[in-house]
C-alpha cells in the first residue's frame, strides 16, 4: 500500500520528468493543441521535439489531493535546474534555444558547433570543404565544384523502402517542367542577388533519395540579403518570371515571417517553390510558420556555413548548411532518413508531434523574433556572429558563371 509519502515522490518525479525529457520518439502533442498548417511535404520521418524557441511550454501538472499544482512545478524546475545555463560553443549563455532541445540532440549540437569551429575558418577562406561533409548521402563533385548526391546511397534507399512513399513518380514531361520552374525560379533568385538555401522537405528529399523535390520546393535565403532597390523594384514580390508569379505571400520585407510562394503552370502540372527568409541570431537563425494567419518561430543552429551544392538531373544549383544533417534531426527527428510512419506527413498535425518551430506562442509580426530574454541576453556579447559565414556566401553566389541571372521579368 502506498504511504502519502511514497505517493508524493512519485508523482513530483513524473512531473519533473515531464518537464525535463521530451520524448524523441513518442513526441506527445503538448497541451492538446494542433494548429491547422497549410501545405505539405511528403512522407517526412520524425522532426525532433516540439518545443521551440523561448517557449513557455510544461506538461499539465498532475493533482492529487494532498500536493498543489505550484508545488511541482517548483520540484519539477528545480529538477530541470541544468538546463538554466548552458556551455554552447565555449560561451556560458542563459535561456537560449538549447534549454528547450532534448538533452542527446543538444550535446550533439554543442559538439557539431564546436567541431565545426575548428574547420570552418579555413573552408571559408579558401572554398575547400571537407569532402566527407554529408557522408554518405552527398559527394564532394571535383567537376561541378559542388556537393551533389551520392546515387549509390540515393538509389539503395528508393529500393529499400519501396511502397513507402506517398509521392506519385513524375512523368518524363512532368520532369522536363520541374526542371525548367527550378531554373526560372533560380535565374530569378540570382536576378535578386539572393543566395538560394536548399532547406525543409527539398533538404530532406535531395539528401535521402536524391530528389530536388517532390510536391514542392523549399528555399531560403537572409534577411540581409535583401536591399531597396529590390524590394522596390517593380517585379520583386510579384514574380520570378512572366509565368511564375508570386501565388501567396505572407509579411513583408522589413518584417518577421516573410515568405513568398510562388508556381509555374504548364497544363494540369504546377510546380510550386517556397521561399523562406531568415533572421540571424547569435545561436541559430528564424524563419516564420503561418498558420491560421498567425506567426510562429522555427530555429536551426548556428552560426553556419553555406557550402556549394547541385542537383546534376536539373542543372540546379544552390547552396547548403554545413549543418544540414544536423538540420533535419532539429526538423524531422533522429529518424528523418526513413520513411515517415504514418500515413502522410502534413504540415495540418505532424509538427504537433515534433518540429523546431514552436507552435504554441504566436510572434508579433511586427517586431523581431527575438525575445526579451534574447535581447537581455544580446546586450553582453557581439552582434556579428554570422558576418563570416554569410559574407562567404555572398561572394559565392557573385559567380554570374555558377549562378545566371534570369532577365528581368515582366509581371502581369
């Protein structure tokens, strides 16, 4: 029989574990709550916890008669005291992002940041990336000069899980359009001087089977990238082509969440390319999540690098974290290159069980994404941490050879 005692310490136990360990496989949705998300990206394996940045997020208490809600949430927090402050990259910072990452994915963040700290200066200054980077999903190309896919790997993963897709082939004629929507929507970003991120489903498509895309296509670029003569232009926002206008947009250029998307159609086949723009903070960059006509926050590590990358069956080139597999445990769990085990992945309830983004505190579209918490804590340390990295990235995408420039469109 159990004594209050005994009863005490069990239920101030499970409260503490809830608040301290995120399940990555489990993944429960947090308080019952499922934001409707438009889109989808196909057949995706688990995206890591779904507790975001600056999140306020604890598992509902459990009452008993003779123990106060108050009173375990203090044991629980005190039990979670270790992740008050965290040692990323040698820095002692307090309630950043990694508190609320699950403690194996956040030693391996630490450690992926600090490993990456000893290499990346020399990459960046003289364009030679390890050629074991995305080993064994991509190689480093000596003639494309860019990391494209491994199809040994690519082609052993389509024959293992064959029949678990939930994607359609495409036709040869279906091909033939993706391909040209791709260089037209690549033409235009090159246009902009914007450097293209491969990023989301595409990341996880070109990594794991060596697909540019499926349903879709998704690319990010910075903030900082954008300047007024574009963002004044008469087509920027409204095209990338005179037949592959910009079908939704969401935010605008001088605020969070900015996302443009756009489709090309040729008879019943629409290609569809979403473009994501990132804001830089000192320990990961955001980028917005609209649903139901809020914002919320997604995050990916960083400060990182932008290596060089292509598709070799579209001609397609852009470019890709250093951290990319890192990147698709924080988006699809430890578990991204398999098949997702339900029946389709949606944006409408599978970031509920897992994602980066934090979908439970909608964002001011008006102001930064960053907290107050983040900007107490920005006071104390440098401001410029990505300066390096996107600098490398934009002298990179400044090779008019590698990246044509499409012509300037005329909107319609």
């Amino acid at each position: 029989m159990l004594t209050t005692a005994m009863l005490r310490s069990c239920m101030l136990l499970l409260a503490a574990a809830s608040v301290v360990a995120v399940d990555a496989v489990t993944h429960r949705k947090l308080n019952g709550q499922t934001p409707a998300i438009r889109g989808s990206v196909p057949n995706q394996a688990s995206p890591a916890a779904n507790v975001g940045l600056d999140s306020n997020v604890h598992a509902k208490p459990m009452v008993a008669a003779n123990i106060s809600a108050g009173g375990m949430r203090h044991e629980a927090a005190k039990a979670a005291g270790e992740a008050q402050v965290v040692n990323a990259t040698g820095r002692q910072t307090a309630r950043h992002f990694l508190e609320v990452v699950p403690a194996p994915l956040r030693e391996r963040t630490v450690a992926a940041l600090q490993e990456q700290k000893r290499w990346l200066p020399e990459a960046l200054r003289t364009g030679h990336w390890p050629k074991d980077l995305f080993s064994p999903y991509l190689v480093w190309s000596e003639k494309h000069e860019a990391f494209i896919s491994n199809t040994t790997n690519a082609n052993a993963w389509l024959k293992r899980y064959a029949g678990q897709v939930s994607w359609a082939p495409r036709t040869r004629l279906q091909t033939t359009i993706q391909n040209f929507a791709l260089k037209k929507f690549l033409g235009g970003m090159a246009r902009a001087q914007l450097p293209p991120v491969i990023t989301a489903g595409s990341l996880l498509a070109f990594v794991r089977q060596g697909a540019m895309m499926t349903e879709d296509a998704d690319f990010m670029t910075f903030y900082r990238f954008l300047q007024p003569n574009l963002t004044k232009s008469n087509w920027w926002g409204r095209c990338m082509s005179s037949n592959m206008p910009a079908r939704w947009k969401y935010s605008e250029p001088s605020k969070p969440g900015y996302e443009l998307a756009f489709t090309y159609d040729v008879g019943s086949t629409r290609v569809k390319i979403d473009l994501f723009f990132a804001q830089e903070e000192e320990e990961y960059s955001a980028t917005g999540f609209w649903a139901d006509g809020k914002l919320y926050k997604c995050i990916l590590p960083g400060p990182t690098g932008f290596a060089p990358a292509m598709d070799v069956n579209s001609g397609s080139r852009f470019f890709i974290s250093t951290m990319a597999l890192l990147n698709l445990e924080y988006l699809y769990g430890p578990s991204w290159d398999k098949p997702y085990k339900k029946v389709r992945w949606t944006w409408h309830d599978s970031p509920a069980d897992f994602s980066s983004c934090d979908l439970h505190t909608p964002r001011s579209t008006h102001s930064s994404f960053s907290s107050a918490e983040d900007q107490k804590w920005k006071k104390s340390i440098p401001t410029k941490a990505w300066d390096a990295e996107l600098r490398h990235l934009k002298q990179e995408e400044s090779d008019g050879q590698k990246y044509k420039a499409g012509p300037e469109p005329e909107c319609y």
